[in-house]
C-alpha cells in the first residue's frame, strides 16, 4: 500500500534530513567469514532447542495468557528485539548496516540486551554452533524461535481474554549465511529508531533505508504486542503493549484503535498511556504506546493532540471527529482494522517484513536455503 499523495512531501522531508545521518560510516570493525559447511534442517532444530533451553521456554508454547507483566512475555520480546536492532543498526563493510551478529552497548537504546547476548553466546558455544553458523544467522534463529513459541498455544488449552485461536505455529522464513562484525562500539545511534521520532521519520529509516513497504512498516511493528518496556533501560518508559505480552497475537491492533490513549497523564514525553486500561485487562502494568512507532501509526501528527479513540476506530465507518486535532493517518488505517481481527493476514505479512528486516544489506546469492 503505498503512501497516499499529501504523504510523500513529508517523508521525503524526513528522509532527506535523515540521510547524513544513514549514510555516515561507522568506525571500522573487522568482518567475519568463517568456513561455515552447509547448513541443515537437523543443525537448525539442534539450535532451536538449544536457544529455547537456555532461556527455559516452554516448546509447548506461551500463546494465550494473560501476561501482564510476565517472565515469560520479557524472555520472548527479548528475544525478537535482538536480531531486530541487530539488523537495524550500523556494522558491516560501507556502513551499511544489517545483521552482523554484534550490539553497540555504548548506544542507549541497546539497554537491556546484554542478558539475551550473554544466554546466546553460551548456548552458541557450548553447543558447538560457533563452527556451523555465525552469531548473527543464531541470532536470527533465536527471534524466529520465540515467535514460534509465542504463536503457539499450549496442549488442551484455550485462550484467554478474548485471543482468537492462533492455528499453526508461525514460522518464520529463514536463510543462513551472515556474517559477523568484531566490533561495533559507536556504530548504532544513528541508525536505529529512537521513541522521539515522528512516524515520517520513523517511516524513512524503515521504508527508504531498510527496504520495507508502509504496509510491512505497520506489520512489524506488531512485534510490540510482546514483552515490555523497562523504565531503567528505556529511558523513563515503563509498561506493556499488550496485556497478553507472551502472545504474539492482534490484541497490539486491536487495543491501538479500541482503547483510549491519552498523554495528558504520561510522565515521560512521547508516550501514551491507556486511559482507562483496556477492557478487561487487570491493571496490573500501564498499557503504553510511543509517538513514531505506535501513536502515529494512527494519527499524523501527533504533536497537538492530547487523546485519540474517544470514537473507537476498530469501528467499519468512525463517525465525524468534530473539535479533534488528531488527523486520522489514513494510509495505515486499512492494514491496522485488518490486522485487529485478521491474525492470518498480520503473520503473513509480519513473516515477508521480517525476512526484509533480517536480510537488509545482503545480496542476492549471499544468503542460501537450509538444505532438509
């Protein structure tokens, strides 16, 4: 779906701010290339279970709980959020970016993967991956294997709160072949998104620097509905996406344009706080969106409004918004009432996204097929 007409100007206006900053190289850091054999099926369910035990997930999966905050919830996001900032930020030869297998520490936003990197690196080890994959290919099957987990509803069970049932477990597309960085100090900040930015911004860096369409940009932006943001490694922000956070489900669509949002209350600037809390959902954590990740999805700009959803966009027709400031971003609108009650359609093109996001920077032929 691409950008309607009174769109373009302001994307191209963020992308051509954004772009010094795209295009600065980062210090150098010495590449990788390890003899790796052929990769199989068999190697990559050994990494599976591996991945899984060293995080003590359940294969039976975590889908359909109330989990607000949870243990589990935090593990799985996690664990998604690695190979996402991985692919996101700087490293590899030129600058470009993508999957390197190596985190910036020094750049804030990067808080609170250090455990999900040490658990890795000792699952990599000690099961002998470090000579069959790079960190970055184990990375990536790490968030693939969370996801599974978090679609999967466990054995004689039935979901809560109103989830759909989810069906198969998703699983992700996954090619190997990535090659890792030694080094990366320095080189994230001016790549990776930042609650700050406005959608547009937040648009050029997904859409202009990483290749994905406005429809994928909404799509992976669902992987909010798992985990949570911590106050001490999140700059302030504190609270879930979703009341289900070890779910990967639609309640992330369907509470954006159902409940209530509200900034007039939220402590920290650019985010947005469920006012009151989502229906049926104990209030046991603030539900909380950000500006250009989540907010603006919606409406754009955001910078006048104070409230949004007083008249409940999962509606077929919303009715006039008479006295609002908030404009409806009306490109997006399709895709999220779409997403909100449609969990076939959002995995779908949650999977296509994902491959773009995992793959950017890579050639055609570099990345090759697991073989059976």
């Amino acid at each position: 779906m691409p950008p309607s007409t009174a769109t373009l100007p302001a994307l191209a206006s963020a992308a051509a701010a954004l772009l010094p900053l795209l295009l600065l190289p980062p210090p150098a850091s010495a590449a990788t290339a390890a003899p790796f054999p052929p990769l199989n099926a068999t190697t990559v369910a050994r990494a599976d279970a591996a991945i899984l035990a060293a995080f003590g997930l359940p294969a039976a999966g975590t889908y359909g709980a109330y989990c607000n905050p949870c243990p589990l919830g935090d593990l799985v996001g996690g664990l998604v959020r690695l190979p996402f900032h991985d692919a996101a930020g700087g490293g590899r030869p030129g600058g470009l970016g993508g999957a390197n297998g190596c985190v910036d520490f020094t750049f804030a936003g990067n808080d609170g993967l250090q455990s999900a990197v040490g658990n890795l690196s000792a699952a990599y080890a000690a099961g002998g991956f470090d000579a069959l994959m790079s960190r970055a290919d184990f990375w990536v099957l790490a968030g693939n294997a969370a996801v599974r987990v978090a679609s999967t509803l466990p054995p004689g069970e039935a979901p809560q709160g109103g989830l759909p049932e989810p069906g198969p477990p998703l699983r992700l597309p996954f090619r190997y072949g990535r090659v890792d960085d030694a080094a990366c100090a320095g080189v994230d900040a001016p790549f990776l998104p930042t609650a700050h930015l406005s959608y547009a911004q937040t648009a050029a860096i997904f859409c202009a620097r990483l290749g994905l369409t406005p429809r994928q940009l909404v799509a992976i932006m669902g992987a909010h509905t798992l985990g949570r943001a911590r106050a001490a490694e999140s700059g302030g922000y504190d609270g879930s996406w979703s009341g289900f956070s070890s779910s990967f489900s639609v309640m992330y669509y369907w509470q954006l344009l159902a409940v209530f949002w509200s900034n007039k209350d939220s402590p920290v600037p650019d985010s947005w706080l469920a006012a009151p809390p989502a229906p049926g959902s104990p209030a046991d954590m603030p539900l909380i969106n950000l500006k250009g990740s989540d907010v603006e999805l919606v409406i754009s700009p955001s910078d006048n409004c104070e409230s949004f959803n007083e008249l409940n966009l999962t509606q077929p027709t919303p009715a006039p918004r008479p006295g609002t400031a908030c404009p409806l971003n009306a490109q997006n609108l399709e895709a999220l009432k779409l997403y909100s009650r449609n969990q076939t359609a959002w995995w779908e093109d949650f999977a296509a996204a994902w491959q773009v996001m995992t793959e950017f920077s890579y050639k055609p032929g570099e990345l090759k097929p697991v073989a059976p």
